[in-house]
C-alpha cells in the first residue's frame, strides 16, 4: 500500500487539509500499468504545510488525471497521463518522489467531505 500524508493549512480561520501526499520514491509504481489504485481513509493525521517538502520532485496529479472507483474512499490514478506529461518535460519517472494532489480535487471526484 503507497503510504501518503496530509497536509493542512489555515483557511478561514479553520485548519482545513490542503494537499493529498502519495510518497511514490519508497513504493514500487508499475508504470506499465494505466492505473494506479489509492485507497483513503479520514480522518487524516494533520500534517502543517510548512513540513511539505518543496524541494522533492513533486508532481501534481490533475483532476483530469483522477478516476472515480465503484469502492468507496478508493480512486484510481491515470499513470498514462501523468507519464506522458513526464516525458514533456523530460523528467524519467524514476525520478519522481511525491504526488501531490489537491483535497479539494479528490472531495469532487470521492464525493467526500475530508
């Protein structure tokens, strides 16, 4: 299982999480696979965004690029996209440590209130 954190910020006065974390450098992707399977689970351990890790090879995971699953708190990942957008620009995706993905991005797709 791909281990991931939460990051939270301050908004409106109210922590609310911010950024979805998968550490991908520490699991094996099959990247021949079109696919990724996440499974969530809240409530999160809060983690401030000020430990997030700017200087990681970090790489957004878009809306566009996050698959609604029939297994609730589950969602898939397009690895097809996200490659392909590694190749424009060069990066091996070897290389990458983190995806970052938008809790708000994820609330639309899961339906959740994280």
């Amino acid at each position: 299982m791909i281990s991931y954190k939460v990051y939270y910020d301050y908004h409106e006065g109210k922590k609310a999480p911010i950024w979805l974390v998968l550490n991908v450098r520490d699991q094996f992707i099959d990247w021949e696979e079109q696919t990724l399977i996440i499974t969530v689970q809240a409530p999160f351990n809060m983690h401030p965004a000020e430990e997030f890790d700017p200087d990681a090879m970090n790489v957004t995971i878009l809306i566009d690029d996050l698959l609604l699953t029939t297994t609730e708190n589950v969602f898939g990942i397009n690895l097809t996209n996200v490659e392909h957008r590694l190749n424009l620009h060069g990066v091996d995706s070897t290389e990458v440590d983190n995806f970052v993905i938008q809790v708000a991005d994820l609330e639309d797709v899961l339906h959740l209130t994280l």
